[in-house]
C-alpha cells in the first residue's frame, strides 16, 4: 500500500443527491441547501447538491434552484448538479453550478427505465452536453451507470463498459467515473474498470454502493488501481428509485476513515462530517448506516 501513501484523492458528497433521492421523507428545499451547507463546512471539496431532473418522477429532487440558491459559497469548493438532458443542462448552468454530472447507462434496459433513452442515444447526448458545459466554462464528469451489473439484462462485461467509455472519451469530459449502481461488483472488476479508464488517458473515479458489502472493497481496489474520484455518501444515504433493491451509497466517513488510515488525503474534517451525518439522521427520522459514526473514530498507526 505505500504506493498509494501521500496521495491526494476528490471526494464528491452526492448525499444531497444521490443519498437523498430514493428516501421516503422527503426534504424540503431549505433543509437540502442546509446540509450541503454543512458538507462544505466539513470540507467536503465537491458537493453533489441537487438534480435537475423532473420533479414529477423524482419528487425528493423537486426545487433544485431553490437549494442551489440557498447554499453560501465556499472558496475553492465546487457545487455540482446531475442533468439527463439538455433540459437538465440548461437548468443546470442558469442555477450556478460549477460542475455538471451525467450519468449514461451501459445498458439499453436501464438506460429506458432511468432516463427513457438508449445506450447510442446517451452517447450522442453526452458529446453534445460535454461540448456545452465546456462552452459554458464549467466542467463535468460522466458516471458510466450499472457498469459492473444491470438489475435488468443481468452482469455488464468490463470489455463492453470500456468500449463504451473510449467513446465517452474522446468528447474529453473532465473525468469518467464507473459505477456499480446496484451494489453487485466485486474488487478485481473495480480494478479492471479503473485501469482501463487511466490506459485510454481518463481521469478515473468510482462511484460504489455497498449494498452487499462489498463497497469499501471496491474503493479500495480503485484506489490501488489509480482512481482519484470517488463518490459517496453521508451516512451511508442512497439508492435509485428506478432500479429494484439498490441500496445506499458508500458512507463518506466510513471512506473518509479508511483513507486516511492508509495515508490518502482527502481534507475533511472527519469529526465534523460525522456531526452531519447524525444531523440528517434527525431530519430522516432514522439511524443510517454508516459505521464510523456509528462506533466512533479511532487512532491509526501509518505501517510500511
């Protein structure tokens, strides 16, 4: 592990977003732009804070302007928003955001279900969103959704997600991230995915969940692999409404802790991110499952 010693790592805190969209309390808008608020005073250097999709089949998103507006500005810290669409970019970019998220499925049956679009046709709107966001002088990350395993046509191959991701790469997005939406992935397929994205010259990231416990493995396997973006979640938070059975995210401190054991920066405040999390756990009305916050921070003694 020493090689990964000394490394500086982007946490981006998607709780706002990713954590907060498959639960059944729904936050206000207010209530949203407060948390992000106290994410950026933890030090979290890139918060997801909002998604600019329609509030009709995601209600937990509704008022995206309203929280972009009510979040007070942190210098050097970045405020990011998910788009589907050019509506969702154009919505985007009028709210502020510094960075755009687009999320393009790797399989057909997903991609109807979470965005009613096909894999060739997310393809042509991601070139044409990256173009955009550039032109706006903004920049964006595409996340490549159930590239370790679709709920629907079953296991994904790392050939066909990095054939597709040469694709993606050559409209030159800010970075690429693979994401194992459904909680299904293992370490050597992390490992797979990320070398891949680094030999085609991608900055590479991971977006996990740990819904059969297998997430910290994977970011760990990432983060040996060379990946320097990682996604997660406060508390553990997450899920998508359009796919059965997926469950939370990563829990930032839980990655937060690990980490910084093995002596990868990331600049937060872990004492004061676990006070988040136990602050949204008031506002969901119920013990989420992160276990670092859950047991408490403990010591760790740098080996190698």
């Amino acid at each position: 592990m020493a090689a990964a010693t000394g490394r500086e790592v982007t946490v981006c805190e998607v709780g706002p977003r990713d954590g907060l969209q498959n639960e059944p309390r729904i936050l206000a808008p207010a209530v949203r732009a407060e948390l992000c608020q106290r994410l950026l005073e933890a030090g979290l250097p890139v918060v997801e804070a909002a998604s600019f999709v329609n509030p009709r089949l995601v209600p937990q998103m509704a008022g995206a302007e309203e929280v972009m507006a009510g979040i007070r500005r942190h210098p050097g810290a970045v405020l990011a928003g998910l788009v589907l669409n050019d509506r969702g970019l154009d919505r985007a970019l009028a709210a502020g955001v510094d960075e755009v998220h687009y999320g393009l499925p790797v399989t057909d049956s997903f991609g109807q279900r979470n965005q009613n679009t096909t894999v060739e046709a997310a393809v042509e709107t991601c070139q044409r969103l990256v173009a955009r966001a550039h032109e706006a002088g903004r920049r964006i990350t595409v996340t490549l959704m159930v590239a370790f395993g679709c709920p629907f046509e079953g296991p994904v191959p790392p050939a066909r997600v990095l054939s597709l991701a040469e694709r993606v790469q050559a409209a030159a997005p800010d970075a690429i991230l693979v994401a194992d939406t459904i909680g299904v992935g293992v370490p050597t397929q992390a490992r797979e995915l990320v070398r891949g994205l680094r030999a085609m010259g991608a900055v590479a990231g991971a977006h996990l969940h740990n819904t059969r416990n297998t997430g910290f493995a994977n970011a760990f396997a990432a983060l040996e692999a060379g990946a320097s973006v990682f996604d997660a979640s406060v508390g553990g938070t997450g899920g998508c409404p359009f796919a059965p059975r997926a469950t939370g995210n990563i829990a930032t401190e839980d990655l937060v802790y690990l980490f910084r054991g093995v002596g990868v920066e990331t600049g937060v405040d872990l004492e004061a991110l676990m006070a988040v999390s136990r602050w949204l756990e008031e506002h969901l009305q119920r013990q989420l499952p992160a276990m670092v916050t859950r047991a408490g921070d403990f010591p760790t003694v740098a080996v190698g």
